[in-house]
C-alpha cells in the first residue's frame, strides 16, 4: 500500500489565510495580525523581548487630523490609548452556557437579554503597553498616564464575556473608555460615551 501524502495542517492554514487576504500579505488585516499574535504565543514561555512590528503605533505620537478612524481614550483621563485599527473582532460565543464549569447565578444567566454580550474589546498590543508585557505571561493593563485600570492581558489567552476564548487576549473593558469620532473637516472631535 502506498502511503498517503498529507498536506501539513498549519501550512494549510496559511494557505488559507493568504487567500482570505486576497492573495497578498496585508499586514493591517485583522486576520493577519490575530494569526501573528498565536504563532508568537505559541513560542513564548516568558515574553523577554518581542518583535516591535507586533505592537500598534501609540495614537499620541501620530497626527489625527485627517484620520476619520475612531480612538479610545481613557474615560477617566481623556489619554489616547488605541484606534478602531487595532480591534481584534472575534465571533461571538454562546453566552454564560460557555461558563458552565463555573457556579453562575440565574440572574447572571438572564441578564444578557437585549444587552451587548462582549464588554470588552479585544485589542493587538499597543507600544504603551510594552512595559508591562516583557517578562510576564499575564497582568493587568493600566492607563500610562493616570494608571487607572483599563483591562488585563494574557498570553495564554482568556475568555470573553460572551464564552469565547481569545488567544492571546489584551482585553480592555468597554466601561473603562469613550469612543471619540475625529470629523472628516478640521480638527473638531465629538466623543460618544
């Protein structure tokens, strides 16, 4: 019997990345940026020195003029932390019943009804947070100007409000920060909170 030839899984996977892509690198891609952060995660055992591309440009050092992207800003100090760019979108989970291993209150069980199920955004590290990225596997992610809680990371990965698991998560919870939409004409911004 002849032995059957597999293509191997993680080349495979590649493949269909690139075609996901549009047969090209695009490094700005979500999907790309999410597929450079497992493979890192992968390999590392304790984060002493990481790749500068992996980390997002810290807003506060680029003009913001003619970007109509939206930014995130600490809620408690107005700091620029991250773009929209940056936002690791991930399919949502089913709800509490992904917690099923832990002990959830009814009322837990019921409140999603009607309201956002993920509240927090899961997002690619940004260069302010590389202090407290280097040498630990997981930590909390404070705000560098004021150092009020924004979040939490985990190179292993956590699991998101609405059961899904995000590997490796930087998560920074929505109540934390506001939404401001730089206008297409000027320099006037309107925040949305």
């Amino acid at each position: 019997a002849v032995p059957r030839r597999r293509v191997n899984p993680g080349f495979q996977g590649q493949l269909q990345l690139y075609e996901a892509m549009g047969c090209a690198v695009d490094s700005s891609s979500v999907l790309y940026k999410r597929y450079r952060l497992e493979m890192l995660s992968e390999r590392l055992c304790e984060p002493q020195d990481l790749p500068r591309e992996v980390f997002a440009v810290d807003p506060t050092t680029t003009c913001q003029t003619l970007n109509t992207e939206v930014l995130y800003r600490c809620r408690k100090c107005r700091r620029a932390l991250f773009r929209s760019s940056s936002i690791l979108s991930h399919t949502e989970g089913v709800g509490p019943t992904a917690f099923a291993h832990k002990r959830i209150t009814e009322s837990a069980r019921l409140s999603g009804n009607g309201q956002e199920k993920c509240t927090s955004y899961f997002i690619e590290p940004v260069q302010w947070m590389e202090p407290a990225l280097l040498g630990v596997m997981e930590g909390q992610l404070l705000c560098p100007k004021c150092t009020s809680k924004l979040g939490s990371f985990s190179w292993r990965g956590d699991q998101c409000s609405c059961g899904r698991w995000v590997t490796p998560a930087f998560q920074i919870h929505k109540s934390r920060v506001d939404e401001v939409r730089t206008l297409p004409v000027g320099n006037f911004q309107t925040a949305k909170t």
